[in-house]
C-alpha cells in the first residue's frame, strides 16, 4: 500500500499523461465530468459525482468500426484500428466501476466485441472511495461498498485529506504503482487506521442515507406477471421519451450502427442508442415497442429483470444520476418501489 | 402556498367527484424535498397526495398531447409559462381545448435545487417552503431564511409571464413580478458583443458537451411533432454520431423550428443534463423577431400568426444589395 | 441499383470550347449507378435525341441525365425524346454545362471540374427521382370578367361569341367604366359614347353573358379551370327585375347634395340615381350614405311614386358562388390623388381640374352640356393652360415613377376641342417632354400645334397663383430659358394615372403578383404580356399598366383568345410536382395550410390504427389541382412531412452532397 | 471523445478554392443565371447552382447541410419581393432567413458565408456581380471551418 500526496497530484499527472492517456474528473463550467487530462485543466476529485458516467471512456458515444473508399465502382474497406495508447483512468467511484463489470457481462462474453475488449485491455482503472455519499446514492442496494475497492479496478484509492492511500490490486494496478512509485511513499500504521476508521465512517453514512432501504428484491413474481403489471401504464405516464436517463446511466450499453455516407467514401460507426427512443430498434416491419409506455417498460425490464436472469445481477449500480437528471424526476428508485408494491 | 395546495387538493377531488373530468394532472412529492412530479389522478382519494410548492417546475401541458388520445376530459394544472404552452400546443392543433379543464396556478416562481446544492444547503435537507419573497430551508438542526430570488431558477428571473394566460378556473391571486425587460436579453447581448469567432467557440464549447439524450426537444412544449425530423431516419438530415458538426446541426434546427412558437419556459436549459443554455439561442430568435416584425410572445394570444407563418409586404428587407434594374 | 445514362452535349464548340468532354465522360463513368456514357455535338438534333432513345432502350436506361444547356432551353425537347422512348418523362435530369458553365468561365480546367460536379449533381437527383404522372382536371365552360369597362366588355363579348358563358362583375352601378366618361377619343376624336354604348348594350342582351353590375369579388377559391368566385351583389335597394327604369324615383328624390361619381363632382345627383342616362343597367340604386330614409328613417317618397313598386329599403347585400374556368381582371385604372401637389391649387380652385373633369366638362351629355365654361362662375374661358405629367415620370414619393402614356395624346385632343368650337381661347400645354408614338398619334398632335394653334411649352408649371378671378400661371419656357407668367382662367392637370387602390387586395384574393406601382404582374413582360403567375387567370387593360383605348381594346381580345383556349381544351394537365403529404408523419398543425399562396392544403380527418385502436387523427391534404409546386410548405413542415414531388428534401440534399464533393 | 480528428486538415490558402453553393429559383435567378450566361458575363467556377423552384423551396436545413460540407459560402437567390412567380413565395423566404442568417451569424458564422439576394430573369449582371462579390469576400475569410462535418472529404 502507498501513499500519494496531494501536492504531488500536478507531477503524478504529467507523469502519467507521457506514457499513458490520463481520464480524469474535470471541472468545466462547474460541472465535473471524466475528460482527457491536459495541462491546465481543473481536476476535482473532490466531487462524488460526475455528471455523465465515465462510461465513454471504455465504450465510446461514437466509435468507427470501419472506413470506406469508392474509386469508381469498386468499393475498398479499410477497418479502423483503435490507435489510442493505453489509458488510466482515475478516480473511479465504486459504482461506477462495478458498472464496467456489468457492461463487460455483455461485450466480452462470446460473441465477444473486439473493438470494446481492445479499448477495455488498454486500461487501468483507479478507484476512490466515496468518502461522502450523497444523498441519492443508493449503491448499497445492489451490495456495492462504496468505502471498498470494487472488484475488477486496477488500483483502489482512498482519500484521507492531504493524500490519498493508494492499494494496487491488480497486476496492471502494480505495473502503474512500480511506474510512478517515485512519487509515492509507503503507507504508514497509522495511514492504514485512518483507512479504516474512513471506511467505517461511510459504512456508517451509507445506512443513514435516505434511499438506503431501497432493495430491488422486492419485485417478486414470474416475468410474465411483471411484465403485464399495471404499474407501468402508471408510472411511463410521465415519462418524456427522453434518454437524458440512459445516457448518463453508467451501466446502459445499448448501440446503434450507422453510416456516414461521405460521397466517395465513408465510415460505419457505432453510437450510443436509447431505449427510450421512438427508433430503436427500428427494423424493417417497423419498430417492436412504439409506444413510450412499452419502451419505459423495456428499460426497466431490462435492467430488474432480463439482465439478471442472464448475468446473476442487477443492471443498476444505484449511482443516483438519473435520480438527479431526469427532467420530470422519475427513475429506478420509483419503479423498484412501486414494483414492490409502496405506492 | 399550502393554502392553495389545499385548494388545488380540493379542486381535483371535487372535479373528479362530480364527473368534470376523468383525469387530473398535478404534482405529487417524491423521496427529497426537491422531488415534485408529475401525476395523474383518476381516483378522488387519489387526489389526497397532489402538492403545489416550489419545485412543480415540470410543465403538464404537453402530456395532454398522448392523455387526449383517450376520450376522456382532463383537468390540468398549469403555471403562466405553462399556459403559454398550453396555447402553443392549442395553435399546434395538438389538443383539444373541449377535453381540457384548466386549473391556472399564478407561480411565485421556482426553486433551483442545483443553486441549492451549489450554495452548499443541500445537505440534510428536509424540506423547502417559501413564503412571499423568501425561502425557508428546514433540516434536523433547524431553519434558514434567505431572499427566494437567489435561489430562483434562471428562468424564472426573467419570466414575463407568470400568470396563467388561458384558464377556466384560476386557484389564487394574481401574482405580480417586477421583472424588467431590461435583464431578458442580456445573456443573447453579451453573445452578440462578441466577434464571429467568439462566438463560434463559446457554441461549439457548448454544443460538443451535447450527448444527443433529446431532453431538451422532448420537454419542449414547441416541439410537439409527431415525428421529429430527427427522429426520422429516412430524412436523411441527422446522424447520432458524437460529431461536433452534427450537434451544431441539431442545435441549430431545434431553435429554428421553434422560432416565433418558442413560448419562453426555459425548459430545454432546465432538463439539459450538461448544462447546455439553450434558452438563449431561442431569446435570440426572440430578441430578433421584436426587433423586426414586432413583439410576439408565443403562447399568450393563440389567434395570432406565428412570425414565420405570415409576412408583411414591407417586411424588412436585410438582403437587397443593389438597386432593382438592368432588365 | 439505377441504371442511368449520362449524355454529354458538346453544342457545337459552345461547350465543347470550354469543359473536356472526355474528362467529363471518365468522371460520370465512375459515378455509382451510371452505366452508360455518351456524348454527341448536338444533343438536341434528331440524331442527338435518337442517340438517347436508342440508348434507353438499349442499355434498358431507368433515368437519364443530360449534360447541355439550361433546361429552359431544352429540358422540355429532352423529356419528350425519354417519353418517346417509354421512359416516364420526370426521369430525365438536365446538368446545365452551358450558361452555367462554359459560357461563364474561361479556364478551360476550372469549367471541366464544375461541369463534372454539375453532373454528379444531377446524377444524384436523378438517382432519387421517381416517375410522375400529371393528373387531369375538367375545366368550367365559363368565364369571369373583374370590371365592367371597355376592356371588360371587350373580353366578355368575345369570349362570348366563341359560345362559352361569361359574367361580368362591375364595382359601380353600371359597366362602361372609364370610357363611358370620355367625351371623344383620340386620335379620331369620334363620340367616346358613340362606340361604346352599343357594345355596352350588346353585352347586357348577348346571351352568353349575364351582369353583376353594384358586386365586388369576395373571395377566390380554386384553381384554373375550376375557380370558385364568391361575388358580393351589393344591396341597391331597387328590384332590378320590377324596376322599367322610368326615372320617376331619381326626379323625385329630394336629396340632392351627393356629388354625382360619372361627372367627376361637377354636378350633383339624388341619393336615388342613375349613374348616368346611359346606364347599363339601367336601374337606379340607393346610395345609402345620403338618403334621407337610411339616415333619418323619414322620407321614402321614392318607394311611394315607383310605378312598379320597385323600392326595396330592406334589401340586403347578397353572396353568389360561381365556378370560372378562366378568370380575366380588367379593373382599370384611376388618377392620382392631387392633394399633395400644392403648387396647383386643384383642391382650393374650381377652376383648376383634371383631365377626366375636363373630358365632362366638354361632353355635350355633361353638367354644362358640352358649353366650355369656367366651373367657378360659368363664364367663357380666354386662356386655358395644361399641365402635363402632373405626378407622372416623378421620382418623389407624391408621384409616379412611369409615364401615365394617354396624356400627351388626350392633352392634344383637349386642345384640339377647346379650338375645335372655340378658337379664340387662347391654349398652353407645358410639356416635359411630347411622347406620340401610335398609328396616327403624332400627325394628330402636329395638327394641334399647326393647324389649330396650341401653344406648346417646354417646361414645367412652377406655381398657379389665383389673381382676382384669374390664375396665374408661373413657368418656365425650358428652350428660351424665359419664365413666363400665363393669366389663364383655367388649368387642366394630367394627373398620372395608377393602379386601383385595391388592386393589391384583389390580387391577393386571386393570388397574383403586382409590382410596385401596384399594376398587376403579366407572366412574362414581352412573351406572355396577358397571362398571370397563375394558371387561367389573364390580364385586360389598365390594370396591368398605362394604356389607352385601342390597346386596352387589343389586349382584352389577346384576353379573351387566351381565356377561350383555356376554356376550349376541356381538359388540363397539371404540374405533377406538387407536395405530397407523409400522413404517419404529419402531426396536423396545419401551419403549412396558413402559408400555401393557393390554398391548396387543406386538413382532413383520417383513420390511424394505434395500439390496435382506431384513433382519429387530423393531418393535411394537398389538392393537387391547386398545388403550383412552390414547395414553401415543404419548409413550414419541421417534420418534413410535408415533401415536393421533383424537389424532395432527400433529392436536394443529395444535390448539396454531390456538389461538395 | 467524439469520432472528430481535431483538426481539419489545414488547406493551403494560397491555393484556396472556395466552393459557394447558390440555391436559385427557377423563374428569376436561375434564369437570371442563364442570362449571365448568354451575355457571357464571367464569374468563379467555384460557383455551383442547384435549382429550387422557389426560395421558398430552400430549407433552413440545405443550407446548414452545405457548410456541412465544406461549402464555403451559401447563397439563396429568389425572385425580387412582390415579383414572386408564386406570388408570395419569397416574402416567407425573407422572413425565414432573416431569422435564420441571424441564428447563424449568432453561433458564430461570418456574415459574409451566406447571402440571400434578389436576382431577377433580367438580371444577368446583378447573378454575375453578387456571385463575384461573394466569392471574393468568402476568399478572404478563406476556408470555412465552422460547422463543417470533418469526415467529409471534399
């Protein structure tokens, strides 16, 4: 275990930015979100929350699988290898990171998405405690230890004020450590009390927050029954059909694959897609959910019920975002509720 | 505001009592203080848990669109900038004004939880009432005051409208707001001031934090197509790549269809997740459409022409460069 | 994948000259789709088109895109070869690498790129457009007249003859118009009267052709061949079918302060009258504005002597719907408005008139009858000045811009009748300039100046003092550059003629154009001088511009031919690109219907099944007959539900793509 | 993280050729055009013309599509207000662009990049001077980056 100062938080880096591409919680605007480290920009790991989860870093909103070249009537395609260098990404809350883990359930089980496992491979992935939750979080529901380094992330960290505590779990979480360990110095005792009496402290404030209750084994019953459930005529009322909600949503990893058609030549590419949206899954005969009650059902459905028939686990890591985001203030947290009957 | 929750309660039970409508949109209290919703009502004992208080922000209007598809009658309640999209969506043709019982709500304006937050008072938060022109934050340790123009949303600072326009029954008093004209374009003029390039860079910085989510249409009380053209992937004009290009593209569009039926609520800045203010491209088409064909605020007077559904011969002419001749 | 042929038009050198044929062949060869290329030296002789048909039918070509001139030129040549091929006509595509290529640009290298970036262009069209087909709608065997004058009755009368109906619609109580006012006409000086009342006649008892005299246009429905005219029959108060036109009524009528319209103001009428002795028809009307049983509700004394019991007070404005296959507007022309020209005191002094007052002033049926007399004391004249181009050929913004064209002539012809019966009043015309182009119009002038002694001075009228009983005239003799000071006794003003002041609402109603003088617009100013923008509506007369009788005469027949041909086909063939509405997509605002110039979208009530439900839904409908193609609606519609056959948003996007290439 | 390459690929602007898209209506300024033509008035050939029956036919969305594209300048070109074939057609062509040359200029796009003219059948030499003068103001603002879609190859 090591630790790294804070003042040393400027040289870490620029240190780590030459051999790797840095992803870090950036303040813009007064808004944090996960971005490519330059020189000059704020970082604020102080923030719990960034906006917009730092999925895009492994799973891009835009990624071209392959470029197009017409001379004449012959058409040349040219796949696209992903030329970025090995990344780090920095600062990764608990949540977030099991939410790699359940967005890797999908890409990297046979078939397996090649573009995604090589992005994936490229990168380590540093966790920080929540030493403050907030009071939307509800990560605890789906047993996640925000004070714990989830599992899968490369190196866990801990914030203890001055420094953070910084714990390699992984061989490439070692190879990062052994890299930098110029600039860190090794835990001390009373460094690893501090930890622990940190850890406490949150176990303890996340059973006083205020959706701490919230448990999705509620929704009891066969699939059937859920999915003919009255509720959802009830509670996609007011939904706007937006996908504010699934595209801040850490663990929604739904795609779409389209054409940019560029004359003589072009690209296909993928992009993020939303349930939400009048056109997914669009297909020839038309579209299989075409009203908004269907489609709210669908994302709800998904994440409570098919993904874990098919994986073992929930699809929500009970970040809170869309808590915060959606416009008309619906979200999981309602719908596990009232699937479990509260109302 | 409690007492005219009490009324706005009583109101909803007793039309739905004796049969005025089958249906009533309110607002219902969520897990936090800031969590007022949309709900609707079908049942008197339902009517028990509607609420009036400072974070009924979302606008009931356009709901009617998919409710009226029903045949049933509705009773809404509507602020003053969502009456004007009531009206905005009366001119669209896409309600019914006959199915529709219209509960107005003059609003004392709205709390912004995100101002909450930032001022740091969030934090054990219970509750939040206002009173008159302040605001009480209530936590376990006790109550603060403080002036309710500081937490106001953006929008709401500038609303010229806060009574409702259209109503068939109005719940309180006529409220009155001081707000000048002078602030409603200041943020499209400091805009204005800068060169092209400046500009250029202060959108692109904005619209390239743009995640295609569609919040911003889909709240829009404007944007009530049944199919959005970029929705439609047969019209060829939109793509969802991440492309700075093609948000600029949305952006701009969105505005220009809106252009003199935007009804000003401030909405598409309220839900963008990234905090894109699109309210000033709007205020700018605003600001231009007094400027040279007169004041026309959407939503007020539904008998009006929409600027851009009408002319006038000696419209202003910004492109003639040279002297008609040479024939 | 389309198969599209690509022919390439050298014209000669004139395109040849400037843009590489062959390098334009290699590129539209490489174009996805095209698969065959040709070129030939003229596209449009018969071996060119025989080259394109051959070709499409050879190579089984499914679209053809013709690199030439404009397709003003020859599109309609190129469309015609395709169809003779079997080729829908509305597949063919015209890149146009002449006056938009080779004409205008020298670099030889620059041209050859752009013409190959216009082929690619139209390739790119081409490859979307799909096959129309025009429809056909009937046409109404009956016509419209809008005004009742000389034009108007000239056009009815022979669209009459050639055996269709005809209705002319007139705004005052009887047709003759303007004509009906002149005392004699140029350059023959035959009795205006003399000419035109038996045609006036004719057309009252022709059988073909039936009056709205006291009606205006209400409103404009339709589309050529099939107008729909509401026409507003003003309440005259009398019952034309009992009134024999005795004249009882207008005798009787004790008031008699209205300023009767006919004679210009110079003398008065009853509040029941007839227009003048002429009238056709020749049934009274009550102005209601001055009769005393309208204002007081006393009176009524004509309802009490009509032998035939005629008098209806209640009577009520009435609406007629008729459908016109063909419409034709000839509502004349008025004089300015003097008030503004201070320097006359034509508003202060009665003996300071205008042309028109003098045209009553000299008619041996006028106040006077026929006596030249000052109008503020009745006494003979000595001197007579005319100003002409009072208001015309005037940059300000009292005047106009154009030449009114009739008053050099009728000048000369007020002077000829002044000398003609009194030759020793003395006349002075000051002129700008003298514009006598006509059969016989210059001789006729000349004869003023020679034979009758007219002084002609060229230069404007600086002031008109009244001086005791005279006025004095201020001028400026421009030749000897001597300012002259005439004692006239009276001063007759050209006052510049213009466009009726609700020409432009009436044009509106008919959805055709004006200009800026607010005459209304032919379709084109040399090669279609009586059509309209608008199909089956024509132009007769003044309204379309300064004119005098003989061409007034001459157009209403043009007119008139032009409206017997529409009327004749019996059937039309419409613009097949016209908009089209996506009604899944359609939301039923409607703004489109607002913004149409014809009309032609309408909102209809459709069934949708939604959710297994069948739900009622509004959406818009395009009437095809109606539809001009604009595509302005096509831009109203944010959804793009709205969409022009021939334009699609796709195939102009297309277009952009290919051009950015 | 978008799919851009952060930079366009810089053109060299001393060999810059602009490319300028003109949307002209077929009963004024396409014929206008042609009159250019017959009366062999020069002007670029980096002017390049799609035809529209109308300018009212010109959607808001043509127009953003072509700077999408790497045009350099747009121009609509329409008959002369109160001449319109359609009557009224390009009095809504005013209005519309009005609004929308304000929006463009308001996100940061140069006056000079789009025009809206008046050019009438007669008017050869007014399509040939607007032409020029359009060409030569977008040459000296040189490419056009702003709203340009970098994965088109032009």
């Amino acid at each position: 275990m090591k630790v790294l100062k804070k003042e040393k938080f400027p040289q870490i880096w620029q240190a780590i930015n030459q051999a790797y591409e840095l992803y870090l919680p950036i303040e813009k605007d007064d808004r944090v979100n996960f971005a490519q480290w330059t020189e000059g920009e704020t970082v604020n790991l102080e923030a719990l929350k960034t906006e917009i989860s730092p999925k895009d870093v492994i799973f891009p909103q835009s990624e071209t699988y392959l470029k197009f070249e017409s001379d004449g009537k012959k058409l040349q395609l040219e796949s696209v290898e992903s030329e970025n260098r090995e990344y780090v990404l920095f600062g990764v809350r608990s949540c977030d990171a099991v939410s790699f883990n359940l967005i890797d359930n999908v890409f990297l089980r046979e078939p397996i998405d090649r573009l995604y496992e090589k992005r994936r491979n490229k990168g380590t992935i540093v966790s920080l405690a929540c030493s403050e939750p907030e009071e939307n979080c509800f990560c605890s529901s789906f047993q996640i230890k925000p004070e714990e380094a989830s599992p899968g992330v490369d190196v866990a960290a801990w914030d203890l004020g001055d420094k953070i505590l910084w714990k390699p779990v992984t061989e490439k979480g070692q190879v990062l450590t052994q890299k930098f360990a110029q600039l860190m110095e090794d835990a001390s005792q009373q460094d690893q009390e501090e930890l622990i009496k940190l850890q406490n402290a949150i176990k303890e404030k996340v059973k006083e927050l205020p959706l701490a209750s919230v448990d999705p084994k509620v929704i009891k019953g066969e699939l059937k029954e859920i999915f003919e459930s009255k509720v959802w005529d009830e509670l996609s009322q007011s939904c706007l059909g937006c996908g504010a909600c699934t595209y801040i949503c850490p663990t929604c990893h739904c795609y779409d694959i389209q054409d940019f058609a560029g004359g003589n030549c072009g690209e296909r590419f993928r992009c993020w897609d939303s349930c939400m949206f009048s056109e997914f899954t669009l297909m020839a005969h038309g579209n299989p959910r075409t009203t908004q009650k269907q489609r709210f059902r669908q994302r709800f459905m998904h994440k409570l019920v098919y993904y874990p028939n098919n994986h073992g686990s929930y699809a929500c890591v009970g970040c809170g975002r869309c808590i915060e985001k959606c416009p008309v203030n619906m979200n999981i947290v309602k719908v596990i509720k009232r699937l479990g009957g509260e109302g | 505001m409690e007492k005219i929750a009490n009324k706005v309660r009583e109101t909803a039970r007793l039309a739905l009592a004796n049969g005025e409508v089958n249906k009533i949109l309110g607002w219902k209290k969520g897990d936090f203080w800031y969590d007022s919703y949309p709900a609707f009502i079908t049942e008197e004992e339902g009517t028990a848990s509607l609420i009036w208080d400072s974070f009924c922000v979302a606008n009931l209007s356009k709901y009617l669109i998919e409710q009226l598809k029903e045949d049933i009658k509705v009773g809404v309640f509507l602020k003053g900038c969502d009456a004007r999209a009531f009206n905005q969506l009366l001119k669209d043709n896409r309600v019914d004004r006959d199915k529709v019982v219209i509960y107005g709500l003059p609003c004392p304006g709205m709390i912004d939880p995100e101002k909450v937050k930032k001022a740091g008072l969030a934090k054990g938060l219970l509750d939040v009432q206002k009173s008159e022109d302040e605001v009480v934050f209530i936590t376990k340790e006790g109550e603060q005051k403080f002036s309710a123009r500081e937490f106001a949303y953006d929008k709401c600072l500038t609303c010229q409208y806060p009574n409702p326009v259209v109503y068939d029954e109005l719940l309180a008093e006529e409220v009155e707001r001081n707000n000048t004209t002078e602030y409603f374009y200041q943020d499209v003029e400091e805009i204005e001031k800068m060169s092209p390039d400046e500009r250029f860079a202060y959108w692109v910085e904005q619209f390239s934090k743009c995640i295609r989510c569609n919040a911003c249409r889909n709240v829009c009380p404007a944007c009530s197509c049944e199919k959005c053209i970029f929705d439609n992937s047969k019209a060829n004009v939109a793509g969802k790549a991440k492309v700075d290009s093609e948000e600029q593209f949305f952006h701009i569009v969105r505005a220009y269809h809106v252009a003199g039926r935007c009804v000003d609520c401030g909405e598409c800045s309220r839900v963008c997740p990234v905090g894109i203010p699109l309210a000033k491209l709007n205020r700018k088409i605003i600001k231009d459409i007094t400027e040279f064909y007169g004041e026309h605020n959407a939503g007020v007077n539904p008998s009006l022409d929409a600027p851009l559904e009408t002319f006038k011969l000696e419209d202003i002419d910004p492109f003639e460069t040279r002297a008609k001749g040479g024939k | 994948m389309q198969r599209i042929g690509v022919f390439v038009c050298w014209c000669g050198t004139n395109i040849a000259g400037t843009v590489d044929i062959d390098q334009v062949k290699q590129a539209a060869e490489k174009i996805p789709g095209v698969v065959n290329v040709q070129d030939y030296q003229y596209m449009c002789s018969e071996v060119g088109q025989n080259l394109i048909k051959n070709a499409i039918k050879e190579q089984k070509l499914d679209r053809v895109v013709i690199a030439s001139c404009s397709p003003r030129m020859h599109e309609a040549t190129f469309r015609k070869a395709a169809k003779s091929a079997g080729l829908n006509p509305y597949l063919v595509e015209i890149a146009n690498i002449r006056e938009q290529c080779s004409w205008v640009h020298k670099n030889k290298e620059e041209a050859t790129e752009k013409a190959i970036a216009l082929v690619r262009a139209a390739v790119a069209k081409a490859t979307l457009n799909t096959e129309l087909v025009p429809g056909e709608i009937g046409v109404e065997p009956r016509a419209l007249e809008i005004g009742g004058g000389i034009a108007g009755i000239q056009t009815a009368l022979d669209i009459a003859e050639a055996g269709y109906k005809v209705d002319i619609i007139e705004k005052t109580p009887s047709i003759g118009g303007k004509m009906a006012q002149i005392d004699k006409t140029f350059p023959t000086l035959d009795c205006s009267a003399c000419i035109l009342t038996p045609k006036m006649v004719d057309a009252s008892t022709h059988p073909n052709i039936n009056l709205y005299t006291y009606s205006e246009v209400e409103a404009v429905q339709g589309y050529v061949g099939n107008f729909e005219v509401t026409i507003r029959q003003k309440a005259r108060s009398v019952n034309a079918d009992k009134c024999t036109g005795c004249g009882i009524c207008t005798d009787k009528c004790p008031s008699k302060k209205a300023e009767s319209e006919f004679d210009e103001g110079l003398r008065k009428r009853g509040a029941i009258y007839i227009p003048f002795p002429q009238a056709v028809p020749n049934v009274p009307v009550i102005d209601r504005e001055e009769c005393l049983k309208f204002k007081t509700g006393k009176c009524g004394l004509c309802e009490r002597v009509c032998p035939s019991g005629a008098i209806e007070f209640n009577q009520e404005d009435t609406l007629v719907t008729q459908k016109y296959g063909a419409i034709v507007v000839a509502t004349g022309y008025d004089l300015i408005n003097l008030d503004k020209f201070g320097e006359y005191p034509y508003t202060e002094h009665p003996d300071v008139i205008t042309s028109l007052e003098f045209e009553r002033l000299t008619s041996a049926a006028g106040p006077t009858a026929g006596k030249f007399l000052r109008p503020s004391n009745g006494n003979k004249p000595k001197k007579v000045v005319f100003v002409q181009c009072v208001g015309s050929r005037d940059k300000s913004s009292r005047g106009k811009t154009y030449c009114s064209k009739i008053c050099c002539m009728y000048t000369a012809k007020h002077a000829m009748l002044i000398k003609e019966k009194y030759p020793e009043i003395e006349v002075y015309v000051f002129y700008i300039d003298v514009r006598t182009p006509g059969k016989n119009f210059d001789e006729f002038q000349r004869r003023a100046v020679e034979e009758y002694g007219v002084n002609y001075i060229k230069g404007m009228v600086g002031k008109v003092f009244p001086e005791g009983d005279k006025l004095q005239v201020h001028g400026v003799d421009a030749l000897s550059s001597e300012t002259l000071i005439i004692d006239a006794d009276m001063v007759v003003l050209a006052a510049a003629t213009k466009a009726k002041d609700d020409a432009q609402e009436l044009g509106r109603k008919l959805s055709i154009s004006t200009d800026a003088n607010n005459f209304f617009t032919e379709a084109h100013p040399k090669l279609r001088p009586v059509e309209t923008h608008s199909a089956g509506i024509y132009l007769a007369g003044a309204c379309q511009g300064p004119k005098d009788i003989p061409e007034t005469v001459a157009q209403s027949s043009a007119a008139a031919a032009k409206a017997i041909g529409l009327l004749n086909k019996g059937k039309l063939v419409n613009n097949p690109c016209v908009s089209q509405v996506d009604e899944q997509i359609c939301s039923g605002c409607l703004a489109c219907t607002k913004m149409c110039p014809y009309e032609a979208i309408s909102s209809q009530v459709i069934e949708v099944k939604e959710q297994g439900k069948i739900v009622k839904k509004t959406v818009a409908h395009v009437n095809e007959a109606l539809c001009q193609g604009c595509g302005g609606c096509t831009v109203t519609c944010r959804a793009g539900a709205l969409d022009l056959k021939g334009f699609m948003n796709r195939q102009i996007l297309a277009e952009v793509d290919a051009i950015c290439l | 993280m978008s799919l851009e390459n952060k930079q366009i690929s810089s053109e060299n602007t001393s060999n810059f050729k602009p490319l300028i898209v003109a949307f002209c209506c077929n009963w004024c300024s396409y014929a206008g055009a042609d009159l250019a033509g017959t009366s062999r008035l020069n002007y670029p050939a980096n002017v390049k013309i799609i035809k529209v029956p109308c300018s009212c036919r010109v959607n808001p969305n043509f127009v953003l599509r072509a700077f999408q594209r790497g045009a350099d300048g747009v121009v609509i070109a329409g008959c002369h207000p109160g001449d319109c074939h359609y009557t009224s057609g390009n009095y809504y062509t005013r209005r519309r662009f009005t609004l929308m040359k304000n929006l463009l200029e308001y996100v940061g796009l140069e006056p000079e990049r789009f025009k809206v003219d008046w050019i009438s059948a007669g008017e050869g030499n007014k399509f040939a001077a607007v032409m020029n003068e359009a060409l030569e103001q977008v040459h000296k603002l040189g490419p056009n980056r702003k709203l340009r879609d970098a994965r088109w190859k032009r």
